[in-house]
C-alpha cells in the first residue's frame, strides 16, 4: 500500500476529484493548508499599503491505494491539476505499513 499526498491550488480541487472520481477512486481526505515554494508568496495592496503574502493557499489531499493504483490516481491528479504554471504544486509518494479499519478491524487492503 502507499500513501500519496498532494498540494494543489485550491480552485483545482473540483477538477481532481472529478478525476479521480473517474477512474473509480473511493476515498480521499481533504485538508486546508498554506505554503510556499519557488513561487515565495506575492505583494498585495491593502488600504493603499503594499505587504508580503508569504504563505499562499493550498489544498492538501491524502490518499492511500493499494500499489497498482499508485500510476493511475498519481496521472490523474497530475492531469486535472496542471495549469502549466509555477505554484501548480507536488505530489509525494510514501510506503504505507498497515491499515486498520476501525468500525471492523479489518486490515491491510481490505480496510481500504
């Protein structure tokens, strides 16, 4: 099993769960979060005075698929996310070790 996790522009979230939708995903966390990359944030003007933005929003998705699904939910996310500019974000893949459905007790693939 692996864990993928993704920061994503937040107006790109309806695009990559419709993507992911498609391809027949069944579960994904969604979280509010704030970064910054290459990109190091932009100036906005706010009452006539110019200030640093730092930290831009973002949306982090966590999914965790069984191995074979890794390729196809990581194109995916790829695919609906990219504007093909800078701050479009990063997708991380990490090994999962064991999962533990909680209302059952089922574990490994069949608590996903």
């Amino acid at each position: 099993m692996k864990k993928i996790e993704a920061i994503i522009k937040p107006f790109k979230l309806d695009e990559v769960k419709e993507a992911l939708h498609e391809i027949g995903l069944q579960g994904i966390t969604v979280l509010e979060a704030k970064g910054f990359g290459r990109q190091k944030g932009h100036t906005e003007l706010y009452r006539g005075s110019e200030y640093t933005v730092e930290f831009l929003p973002k949306i982090k998705l966590e999914i965790v698929v069984s191995e074979e699904d890794v390729e196809p939910v990581t194109a995916a996310i790829q695919q609906a996310a990219s504007t093909g500019k800078i701050g479009d974000g990063k997708i991380f893949v990490s090994p999962v070790d064991e999962v533990l459905r909680i209302r059952t007790g089922d574990t490994g693939a069949d608590a996903l």
